[in-house]
C-alpha cells in the first residue's frame, strides 16, 4: 500500500491528517523520518488529549478543598516517632539490601537549563570542595550502600531524548564512577506531542512534531518499552528506590526507608519534609476521602494552603520530596493495567510551522503541553505510607541558578551537614575550613565516627575519600 494513503487513513479518525500536509516537498529520507514518528505514536494515550481529556486545575481544586494532612504518616524521633520502630526497620532495610532485594532508579531526562548548564543535569558539578557532578555522587552512595551490604545493587536510570546519548557516553568515559557496567541500566521516558486549542497535533517542522518529555509518570511506559521490569523480576528485585537527579542530599536506598515501607505493606511509600511556608513550590502530600495524594503547589489556592491546623502551623505541612520506594508487583500491576495515571495539561507558548510552512514562536500561550506525574500512583496503591524526612539532611535540590535552591544553597548545606557529621565524631573543624565526605568514605555520621579519631583536626580545605 502506498505509505501516504495508509498514513493517512490512520490520521483521518483522530483529525490529524494536516500532519502530512507537507508530504509533497519531502525528499525519501525526510518522508521516512515523518512516518517513522508517526507510527511511534501511542493513539490510545494520545487520543484523549485532542479531545481535552486531561487533569485539570478545577477537579485538583475541589480536592484541595477536602485535603488533610496525611493519615498513614511515620513521623520522626524528634518529632513524636517511634524510635525503636525506626530501629526496626532500618535493621530490616539493611537484610533486604543484604538479600538482594533492592534495586535503585534515577531519573534524569533533564538539563541543566535553568542552570545555564547546556547537558544533562546530573553532570552538573555540584560537591563543594572536589567539584564532582550529580551522577558521582549518587554512584559513590550506591558504591558504598554495596560495600555496606555486601552485595550489588542494580541502578535503573531514566533518561529523556534531549540526554539519553549524552548521559550513556558520560557513564562510559567516568568508567560507570566505579560501579559495575552490567549494574547499570539506561531506559528512556517518551515524549507527548503539543496540542493547539482545535485538538491539532502542531508540527515543529515540516518533518517533525512538537513533543515533549512525558513527565516522570512516563516512568511506567518507558519500563513497559525497556523491558526492564522483567530483568528485574529475574535478579530477585522487590523494592525500588525511586530519587530524581536534582537533589544530592537524598539518601539512596535508604535502609530504614525501605524497612518501613516493607514492614507497613505498603506497595508505593514517599518522604515528605515540612514545607518552608505556605507559598513554597512544593507540592503537598494530603489525605483526600481517606487516601494519600499529592497535590501540586499550582493546584493548591493560596488560602488553602495557609490553613493552620490546631497546633497553630500549616495544616497542610507535607511536601514532596521525589523520594519514593515501590513494590516491583505494584509496578508490574500498573504496567498490566495500562499505565493509567492522569494527564496534566500546561497552557504554554509552544513554537511550531504554520500553515505556510513559515515557523512561529508566540509570544502568548498558544498550545497545551502534557505530562503525567508518577506520584499520581499513590491513590492506586494498596498501602501508601508517608515517612517524614529531615529537611536539612535530605532535601537540597538544585534548580535555580540563584537565590533559594541555587548550586550556592546546596553547597553550603552539604557542607553544614558534613561539618555536623565531624563534630558529632568529635573532630575540630577551623571556621575557614571546607571539609567534603565521600560516601565511599562514609555514607552516614556513625560510619564517620567509626572512621574519624575524636580530636581530629582540620585546618584546610579537605575531601574524606
């Protein structure tokens, strides 16, 4: 069959048959390129955007209105936790990381954009005194949770077609930053195409749609397409670490993390940090109708969020972290079922090619973006636990280029945190003195005690290898 008219009978249901409107002045190798995107496209998650059908504001809302603070929360120690529960569990995290039952996944389809960092951020150099990117410091946590456990522990990394390549060649130069090269697994996360208001499909060029990554909810395809879920299944993995690339304070696969996960049944758990203030961007982690949610800060109107509750603080205290740990069978079951977590939708200005051909940038919003967001897994969950974290040990993202959340932010909590960890081992560190731990040295402060002889000084600039 003649590939135009076939492709254009696929096209005619969905009303997108202006998508080959250009067919005419494309040479072979340009019309095998449309056609290869076209034919990659997933119509059954597609075809519901042309018609509008996406999570909106107005329904996130209503929620928001219902929404309180988490009611399957493990709290802190110092906050009212179950000291010896914490115990428990960290005990019960370090034999499923000895059993081999604990595999991690990173995510990491973007750029440092907002950085001004033109490459993948986890190559964006953030240890305060030896420089080292992102991914070095998440393999040497890894490194050392396996010289701790004594056993490997696979690391699944998502990628985004803006940094698949890149990412893969960068572990392949840095000799996989000491971690076995079979451990290591790349996957990629799709993309969506952007959509005008008439429900069109916009091209970016006359061979090219305009797409964008799906969001981190495109986890679920991307494992569905790598197949990796089954390589998984066949190493023994149960429990998986899930952490973005942006905050290298995150205690990969932490042991009593995944210990309380387990020991509570959960099959989706998240760490949540008290947010900074009402107004921070941050999404919140609620109880909506007795399940756990999140929802995004631009979905949660302001008086809402500036609730208090009786205690006099926010009611609505919980914020994301990006910290997660599943069941591989609760994976597996969402992959079965069709991947079916809800499609946001973003009014953005989007450049395409017009229907002269001639390309457009607005300078309003023109067109909607969509992305799924995993966190929408939670309601779906059996059991969704919701652990609180320390904020200044675990959450220091790095987003902005400047001000709050900025690479100088982090630097500095980085440092703080290991300047703690010393002066807990009873060493003297000099105020001028920046000091950085490796975690292939320590991955926490009693590995440090165990390490650091009390009296210990530093004088200068230092990185604890």
């Amino acid at each position: 069959m003649d590939p135009y008219r076939d492709m254009a009978v696929r096209l005619a249901p969905y009303g997108q048959e202006h998508l080959l409107d250009w067919w005419s002045e494309l040479d072979p190798a340009q019309k095998h390129a449309l056609l290869k995107e076209l034919q990659a496209l997933d119509w059954d998650r597609i075809a519901p955007l042309l018609g509008g059908d996406a999570a909106g504001s107005e329904e996130a809302r209503e929620r928001a209105a219902r929404a309180q603070p988490p009611l399957d929360l493990v709290r802190l120690p110092e906050h009212g936790g179950d000291a010896e529960e914490w115990a428990r569990a960290r005990e019960y995290g370090e034999t499923l990381l000895k059993d081999g039952k604990v595999g991690a996944i990173l995510v990491a389809g973007g750029q440092g954009t907002r950085l001004g960092f033109d490459h993948p951020k986890g190559m964006f150099k953030i240890g305060p005194v030896s420089g080292k990117p992102l991914f070095q410091l998440f393999c040497e946590q890894l490194a050392g949770r396996e010289r701790r456990a004594g056993q490997r522990l696979p690391y699944y990394i998502m990628t985004s077609s803006a940094t698949h390549e890149e990412t893969r060649r960068y572990f392949q130069e840095q000799h996989y930053f000491g971690l076995d090269v079979d451990d290591v697994s790349f996957f990629q996360q799709g993309a969506l195409p952007a959509v005008d208001r008439a429900g069109r499909i916009l091209l970016d060029e006359k061979t090219k749609l305009t797409a964008s990554p799906d969001g981190h909810g495109g986890l679920l395809h991307a494992l569905r397409r790598s197949g990796l879920l089954t390589v998984m299944a066949d190493r023994g993995i149960e429990y998986l670490y899930y952490h973005q690339v942006d905050n290298p304070a995150a205690i990969v696969c932490d042991p009593a993390f995944i210990g309380l996960h387990a020991l509570h049944g959960s099959e989706m758990s998240t760490k949540v940090v008290a947010k900074s203030s009402a107004a921070e961007r941050m999404g919140a982690v609620v109880s909506v109708d007795g399940r756990t949610e999140i929802i995004e800060y631009s979905d949660l109107p302001a008086e809402r969020a500036a609730a208090k509750g009786p205690n006099g603080e926010l009611l609505l205290w919980a914020g994301n972290t990006a910290m997660h740990v599943f069941n591989h069978a609760f994976l597996e079951r969402l992959v079965v079922e069709g991947c079916r977590l809800p499609l946001h939708r973003a009014f953005k200005s989007v450049p395409h090619i017009d229907e002269t051909g001639e390309r457009v940038t607005p300078a309003e919003p023109n067109a909607y973006k969509f992305e799924q967001f995993i966190f929408d897994a939670l309601p779906l969950a059996l059991g969704a636990l919701v652990v609180e974290a320390d904020r200044q040990r675990e959450f220091l993202p790095v987003k902005n280029r400047d001000g709050a959340d900025s690479p100088d932010t982090v630097r500095a909590g980085l440092l703080k945190l290991y300047r703690e960890w010393l002066t807990h081992a009873g060493a003297e560190v000099s105020p001028q003195a920046r000091v950085e731990i490796s975690p292939r040295f320590a991955l926490d402060a009693a590995e440090l005690a165990e390490k650091v002889p009390s009296g210990t000084r530093f004088n200068r600039d230092r990185v604890l290898e």
